[in-house]
C-alpha cells in the first residue's frame, strides 16, 4: 500500500537490496559491511535478502531507535542471525578488561 504518497515496500527493497549486494560483494573475505537507514527500508530489505515474500516482511517488526539486525551469508543465501539488537555481545573487542 503507498502511504501517503511515497513508496511502496516493495519499490524500497528493490532499489536497497541491490545496493546492499553489491557493498557486500566488494568487501574484503572477513570484511563487515554497516548499512545506516530507516527502520522500516532496513525490514523490507532484510525481507528481500532472505528471499520472504513481501507480504510477510511485517512479520520481522520495525528496529528501535539505535539498534540493528545482523545477516551472514553461507551457502544457501541470507540468514538472519540477530534483529533488534540493542547490546553488544561479551566481549567487545577493544575493552583493556
């Protein structure tokens, strides 16, 4: 559904996604890749990249302020491995602890 004039999810992910890959395919082998956006442009190319159909892209639920979702890619595509993250997990690198 367009709201309030702007784009659908659908157009949103298609224009993101293909950006997101080809970042991804230029980093280095063990290179991370940090995707700044709004939350709902950062579910529907979450939804994309795992393939969802567009219709169940709701069901992964908006990011809060200041968190993230984190995607790995193996062998078969895509996997989710965290969303709506808001801590970071022990231990973090650079502590001198």
């Amino acid at each position: 559904m367009r709201r309030g004039g702007g784009e659908l999810e659908t157009e949103v992910a298609d224009r993101a996604a293909p950006v997101v890959l080809a970042a991804a395919d230029a980093l280095p082998d063990g290179g991370t890749l940090v995707v700044a956006s709004h939350g709902g442009a950062i579910r529907v190319t979450i939804g994309r990249l795992l393939g969802l159909a567009p219709h169940t892209w709701e069901s992964l639920g908006g990011l809060s302020n200041c968190c993230w979702s984190v995607l790995g890619e193996g062998a078969r595509g895509w996997r989710l491995m965290e969303h709506n993250a808001g801590t970071l997990p022990e231990p973090v690198l650079g502590d001198d602890d």
